[in-house]
C-alpha cells in the first residue's frame, strides 16, 4: 500500500519544506523573491526606479537565482540526488559569481549618460559578495547532513526486510 495515499498533499510539501536545513528554505525564499520582484515588480515600477537599480544589480537581477528555483525544490523534496543538487546550485552561483567579476574587471566604458550602461562600485556586493555568502551556506554541516540523508526506510539500511 503507498504510504503517501492516506497523506493529505499540503501536509506532505509542509512536512518535506519543514524537514530541510534553515539555510535551504531561507535561500529558496530569496531566490523565489529576487526572481519575482525581478520578473514581476520591476517591470511595473517606474522607469527612474529600474534606472536606478540596474547600476547596482545589473540588467537582470535574478539572472542565475531563477534557474536554482528548481534545483531547489528538489532538494526539498526529491530525498535521492541531493548532493547532485547542491551542486548545480552551487554551479549557478558561480557562474554568477564569475560573471560579477569579469563584468567589473573590464575597463569602464562609456556610458553616454545612460543609467542603464553604468556600473556602480557597489555592483560586486550583488553580483559576488552575496552568493559566494550563499554558496558557504549551502556547504554548512546542518546541509552536508541533510544531502547524505538516505531516501531508504530503516530496515533497509540493516539489510532487514518486513
């Protein structure tokens, strides 16, 4: 019989959502909220606003965070290939990470007055500082544990059977 049939399925995503490492949950909380407020908020603020926010984040803000949504997710909830995972995760963040720094390391161009083509000195806080903060998180003893977790049942770790 599947375990799961008698489990209401809000109560199976809270349970998976609760059981994962704070620093998980915090992390897919801000990708879900950059990506969002990249995808849906900024496209309806105002254009002085957008100006003045893409010198500090770039022109897409979530560039990398959106595509760790999933990989997310499935560490969540998917108990096999956890490691697997983390590790695109932690890919993505340092792509972003190598993107951040090969975007500051170029020799400033002109801008032509336009807010949309400067850089600011504070861009590297976004674009390196912050996920090389995540990826240290994401390696955290409480998330090592929680990818060498076994997706097997008690008695099977013991070579036991029911």
């Amino acid at each position: 019989m599947n375990a799961h049939a008698d489990t209401p399925l809000i109560h199976r995503f809270v349970r998976a959502f609760a059981a994962a490492p704070c620093v998980l949950v915090t992390y897919t909380i801000f990708a879900v909220a950059v990506t969002f407020a990249d995808f849906v908020v900024t496209p309806l603020a105002s254009d002085a606003l957008q100006a003045r926010l893409v010198p500090y984040t770039g022109w897409v803000a979530s560039r990398f965070y959106a595509f760790t949504i999933f990989f997310a997710f499935a560490l969540i909830y998917q108990p096999k290939g956890r490691s697997a995972d983390r590790f695109t995760i932690t890919g993505m963040l340092v792509l972003q990470v190598a993107a951040g720094a090969w975007r500051f390391s170029r020799p400033t161009a002109e801008t032509f007055d336009n807010p949309y083509l400067t850089i600011s000195p504070w861009r590297p806080v976004w674009t390196i500082l912050i996920p090389c903060v995540w990826m240290a998180l994401l390696y955290l003893p409480p998330m090592n544990r929680f990818c060498r977790k076994s997706c097997e049942p008690q008695g099977a770790e013991s070579g036991h059977r029911e």
